[in-house]
C-alpha cells in the first residue's frame, strides 16, 4: 500500500469526501478505503467526522413486530444513536425484533459480536440488560459511545438495566457462567468479506470460509453452554459469490450449530435493500447469467433437550401451471403473489436458463435425454430425482430444485433447501450455481404467538459438470 496515497485518503475522509468521491479522486477500490481507514481509526466507519447524536429517541411508532418469515426494513433505522456509519453494522429493526420476541424486560442478552452496539442500544431502549463482546478495543469503545444516552421517563428510570461492553472472543466466553444467558443476538462477520480490524489474527473477518467455519464450530459450542435451557440464540448470516457461484456461507453456519446441539425454531429470510435492478446490473445480470445476492438468513435456534426432531411429511404442490414470457428477475429474492408464485418462478427458471428442451417434477414425461434444464421439486425419492437428472441433463446444464421450511409437529423447522445442500455438497457432477427465495406476497397467515407464518420457498439452482 502507498503510503502516500493512504495520506491522502485519510485527508480527504477528514475533509468530509464520500467514499465514492474518494474513490473516484484517487482511482481506489472501497476495500482499499476500508483498509486505510481500519489503520487509522482501528473501526471500519464510513464518515469520520460524524458526531454521536440522538435526533429521536425511540422507534417509529408503526414499528411492528414481524410475523412472518420474510422480514424487509425499506428504511434502515435511525433513532436513538442508530446510524450506518460503522460498516457491516444490522438495521436496529433486526435486533429490535429478536428482543422483542424472545426475551422480557430484565433478561440479560449477549451479542459477542456487538461491534458498534446496535444489540445494545435496542437492549437499553427495551429494558433488557446487555452483554456486548467483541474483538476489537476500538470497537467496543465506540460502542460504549453509542450507549450513552438518557433514557429517562415517567415510566422507567434511566440505567435502569446494566449495559455491560467488554472486549473478548466469541470462541471463548469464560467470564460468562452456563447457562446464565436469556437470549443471544449476534450479527458475524461472513468469512473475510469485510475487514473490522487490521492485522488482527484472532478477528474472523479475516479468516477464508473452511477457517471461519472451524472457528464458529466453537462459537456455537460456547453459545449452547452459556444459554439457559429452552432459551434462544439468534445469528443473521448470508452468502457469498466467488468464481461466479454462490458459496453457501448462510446453511453451512447455520449447520455448525445445529451439529453443536440447537434445534431451528425459525429459519427468517431478511430482504436486502441496497441491490440495482435497473439499467446497468439488470443488464448485467441477464447478459452474464448471475442473480444479486438481496437476502441474509436470519437463524432462530432453541436451546432445548426435549423431544427429537420428526421430518415432516410433504405437501404437494399444485402442477395446474403454465410457463409464461416474464420479466426475469435480477436478485436473489422474488416476490410474487400466492396465487401464480410456481408459475412465474418456473416461468423465471425456464427463460433465464435458456430451457428450449426441459423437464418439470417429472422426467417421465421429458422430450428424452439431453435436457438443457430440469426442474423438480424436493420430495422424499430425492436421490431417485437427481439420478434421474444426472441421467438426463447434458453437460453444462441447470438443474433447479423447488424446496420448502417445513415445520414439524416439535414447532421447530425441517429445511429442505439445507438438506439439499448438504447432499450435493461433494457431489462431482452437480456445481451449485445460485440460491432464490421466493417470498409469498399477501399469503393466508396463520396467526400464532409462538411459531411465524412461512411465507417462502426456496431455489436451489445447480449446474452439471
């Protein structure tokens, strides 16, 4: 690195650039700015001059608690010190939300991965005392900044709840006792995506993917002996792209705890709102056959050594569909309504894969071999189905499977599309290429205080090798 250009960088960072206008000036990646700024300021945070302030002290007063399994926050979150300044850092809606559900007044909640505070501030708005850990001393300071705020009322006095940051590791939670925790809130680093600190070996976010899994292998070991029996842990994970794949960050974090022990009570997937679908990536995303990733998983796992997990039975999709010309979809994430969701995503599969000779559910009922793209649903003869495809699909082509959360009679989730994954992973002739939820808009919700309503599906798009 240029130790002259980074001078320069910093100075017009002090000077109140954008890092775009940063990176425009000085022909510079946002990595490279991120890893100027980590040097200087020990916290990746976009504006370094920005002052700590409240401008509203509590949540719009439509703030509503999620229902479903969808969770989409347009608007990111500003009252109290919430703010986007420190890079990676959750929408408070997220926390918010886990708290809210999960816990009562006078719980005590950890995120060991606390960075700026966000769990902490919402922990303080909402009575619930805090743990914050994190690896970084920077971090834990701005932290302590950003919780230093009155919140005194009629109806609660200020510092009523004891908000408690300290630095630490994940991995290593000896100053907490077992089973002493209400509720874990955490938000880790995904692999080494985005650097929070600079030269640091113990931080995660350094760490390639096969590291960072080990690593949280101990994680998870140490967030099932400090959480209390029935209680729950929540972690917001997402994917990656690499070689123009997607590389399935989100299931394979979520597999380490549950192999530590915790059932899935909740599989939640968080819209992403900051993705280009017009002009240029739309474009962009057709011509070169790639989606946006616009979803993270947001994982609520239970504590709890009751029953055994039962596989449910299936449900059976209604084949009364045609395929249409759509507007193909350029993230992640589609949205469509109850009523045409398989016709429009088989519609969506169809036209993006180029599948001029394809097979749906059933490859009896194929044009023969050398398919360009199959299309199946996930069901219990799974590997009959994908002999079948390997049998039928010619080199190079897509293989899309259909999958679904299921919740069993136990109230915890059977995921199809982490089963799926799991057994393709080392498959040699199937590569998978992307993963899409689809959201279903305005679906029958069924009302319940314990369990949220599953509104989505997923994809699984694989190409044979």
């Amino acid at each position: 690195m240029s130790e002259s250009l980074a001078r320069r960088v910093i100075e017009d960072k002090e000077k109140g650039l954008t890092d775009e206008e940063i990176g425009a000036k000085h022909k510079v990646t946002l990595k490279f700015i991120e890893k100027v700024t980590v040097g200087k300021y020990g916290v990746n945070i976009s504006d370094v001059k920005r002052p700590i302030k409240v401008s509203r002290l509590f949540a719009p007063i439509d703030d509503k608690l999620q229902t479903t399994t969808v969770w989409s926050f347009k608007s990111r979150g500003s009252w109290a010190t919430h703010n986007g300044n420190y890079r990676g850092n959750w929408s408070p809606y997220i926390p918010r939300n886990v708290i809210k559900r999960y816990s009562k007044e006078g719980d005590l909640v950890l995120d060991y991965f606390c960075g700026a505070g966000t769990t902490g501030v919402e922990c303080k708005l909402l009575g619930r005392n805090f743990i914050g850990i994190d690896i970084n001393p920077a971090a834990i300071k701005l932290a302590k900044q950003n919780v230093d705020f009155n919140i005194g009322t009629i109806f609660r006095p200020a510092d009523a709840n004891v908000i408690d940051f300290r630095v630490g590791d994940a991995r290593n939670l000896a100053g907490i006792a077992d089973d002493s925790i209400d509720l874990i809130c955490a938000h880790p680093p995904y692999s080494d995506i985005l650097h929070y600190t600079e030269n640091n070996p113990a931080d995660l976010s350094h760490l390639a993917v096969q590291d960072f899994l080990r690593e949280m292998d101990k994680v998870a070991a140490e967030s099932i002996r400090v959480l209390k029996d029935g209680k729950y842990c929540a972690i917001l994970i997402g994917d990656m792209r690499k070689n123009k794949r997607v590389v399935p960050l989100g299931f394979w974090t979520i597999e380490r705890f549950l192999n530590a022990g915790f059932r899935l009570k909740e599989l939640i997937i968080k819209r992403q709102h900051n993705c280009k679908t017009t002009g240029f990536w739309y474009n962009n995303s057709i011509k070169f056959n790639f989606l946006l990733l616009a979803h993270e998983y947001l994982a609520i796992f239970q504590k709890d050594s009751g029953e055994a997990v039962i596989k449910p039975r299936e449900k059976k999709f209604d084949l009364n569909f045609s395929v249409v010309k759509p507007e193909l979809e350029s993230t992640t994430v589609w949205i469509f309504s109850p009523d045409n969701w398989l016709t429009k995503t088989i519609s969506n599969l169809v036209h993006r894969y180029n599948g001029k000779k394809y097979a749906i559910f059933e490859f009896e009922n194929a044009e023969g071999p050398d398919l360009d793209l199959a299309i199946i649903k996930y069901n219990k003869d799974i590997k009959k189905s994908l002999r079948l495809a390997e049998k039928d699909l010619k080199p190079g082509a897509t293989l899309a499977i259909i999958c679904e959360d299921v919740r069993t009679k136990t109230g915890t989730i059977y995921s199809q599309s982490i089963e799926l994954e799991k057994l393709l992973r080392e498959s040699a002739r199937f590569k998978i290429q992307e993963i899409v939820i689809v959201s279903r808009e305005r679906a029958d919700l069924v009302e319940s205080e314990s369990c949220l309503s599953i509104i989505h599906n997923g994809v699984l798009v694989y190409s044979k090798c």
